[in-house]
C-alpha cells in the first residue's frame, strides 16, 4: 500500500505525518511525505507587505521554507522508521492541491493524508481551500488528521451503500495488527423512508464484513438525521478515528463529488476523519 502524506512547515503537518506512520505501524506501507514548494513565478513581492522586496529575496525566502521542511519531514519519518515503515521526503514545485491531486494519481497512490486546516505562510493561499479541493476531487480516500490519539477505537458510519461497504473493505485489512476496537453506527433515516428490515441488514452486512478479517465490531442503530446523529455518537464517545464513506445513497453518475453529509461530518467533527472512495470510481 502506497500513502501520500501532504506537509509543509506547520506543526498539524508533522503531526498528520507521524499519525500516519503510527496508523500503518508494521503494515505492509510505504509513505511519501510531499512538500509542494511554490513557485516564485507566482508570488508577488507585495504578498509579502514588505517594502523593497524583490524577485530574489522572494526566491531566497522560498529556499528558506523549503530547507526547513525538509528537515522536519527527516525529522518526522523517524517514527516511520522505528515501525519499519519505509518513508520519503519529496519536493514539487507548483500548486499545492493540483500538485497533490497529480501526484497521487501519478504515483498510484492508496491513500492521501492531510493535517488539520490552517493558514499557509503566503497571503491568498488557505490551507482550507487546498483541503476542500482534494476532498471534491481525489480519485482515492482521504485522511484527515486534527489530533494525534493512539488508535484504539474507531467509529464507521455505515448507510449502507457501495461506497460505505467499500470504506469497511478497505480499513478491515489495514487494522488487523492493531485490532482496535470497531464500531459500525447505522443512522436509520425514517424520513426517507427507510425500513427496520432494511437497517438491520445493513448491520448484519458490516458485522460479517469485518468479522471475516477477524474483527468482533459493536453494532448500533439510531434512527434521526445522519449528521447530527453521527456527530452526537462522537461527541459522546471516545473515538479516535472516523471512517465513512463520500458519497451518499443518490450519489449523481456523473458528477463524482463527496456528499454534503460527508462534507459536513468532516467540517464539523474534531476527530481525525478518513473519507473512503475507491479509486476505480472517480
């Protein structure tokens, strides 16, 4: 399994890196950590509000930028290394989510990480755009960190969809070293009509789903609105990791864009959350 771990100078970056590591520690993983450098032919002296900038103090203080992060993705893949996991630094040049999204699919990879939202050091480029954009239009899931919790307990909402069974298929495997503790919520969403026979099935199937990787899930049903039922279920437990799927039952044919359920669980939730698409699909 190949991991694509965005980074740059920011501490949520590292940290994303390092839960990455611990996440897929003694698994079959190669990590890349990719720092999309800018290019100064696209920033503006005045991005810096600095008088007397010119081209070169824009292209040193890039240099600058680079070097730091280099260092501090050596410095992270450590960790990588104690659980003999391979891990890679790599440097682009270019925009930050093109470059991500390009390099993902180019490099075949099975996975994107990202840390939490925040403000890169250039004026007009928000961390939060970037993330936006891959979530909308990675061709393969998407981790994101906001904490770093040692993975003991992971919660997967579950509706029932192909994209939802698709995310049990995919994180069965990858936690079979560690055998966290796996809870498969189904919110039954009665206004759209949805019947008891219907969400007890959609238990049963995410039950045997895991179990044949030898897992032994909770199982839950609540019956309301999925978001602010999966939301109430994190609040109230301690759950160290978010799985679901990103799209919805009436996911369009033709325009493969992560559901406003999925959106909203991401911008809402404080947990580290990874949204599951399969590859094939987008």
């Amino acid at each position: 399994m190949k991991v694509l771990v965005a980074v740059d100078k920011s501490q949520e970056s590292a940290m994303a890196l390092r839960y990455a590591c611990h996440l897929f520690e003694h698994s079959d993983v190669h990590v890349d950590a990719l720092y999309v450098r800018p290019d100064e032919s696209d920033v503006a002296p005045e991005a810096f509000y600095a008088p007397f900038v010119d081209r070169k103090d824009v292209q040193d203080w890039i240099d600058s930028e680079t070097e730091k992060v280099e260092e501090q993705v050596l410095g992270s893949c450590e960790i990588c290394f104690s659980g003999d996991i391979p891990c890679k630094p790599r440097v682009i040049v270019g925009d930050p989510a093109e470059e991500i999204l390009n390099s993902a699919i180019m490099g075949e990879y099975d996975l994107i990480v990202l840390g939490s939202q925040g403000k890169s050091g250039l004026r007009g480029l928000l961390l939060g755009a970037v993330h936006a954009k891959i979530l909308h239009h990675a061709r393969q899931p998407v981790l994101l960190v906001r904490n770093f919790r040692p993975l003991q307990r992971v919660l997967v909402a579950y509706r029932g969809s192909q994209c939802d069974q698709g995310a049990l298929e995919f994180v069965a495997p990858l936690f079979i070293a560690r055998m966290p503790e796996i809870t498969v919520l189904h919110v039954q969403e009665t206004k759209m009509g949805e019947s008891d026979e219907f969400a007890r099935g959609c238990l049963l199937t995410g039950d045997e789903t895991l179990r044949k990787y030898e897992h032994k899930p909770i199982t839950k049903m609540v019956k309301g609105d999925f978001v602010d039922e999966i939301l109430k279920e994190v609040a109230t437990e301690r759950y160290d990791l978010v799985v679901l799927g990103a799209y919805g039952h009436k996911r369009p044919k033709y325009l493969k864009v992560i559901s406003d359920e999925a959106l909203n669980l991401v911008r809402l939730t404080t947990r580290p959350v990874l949204v599951y698409r399969d590859k094939g699909t987008s």
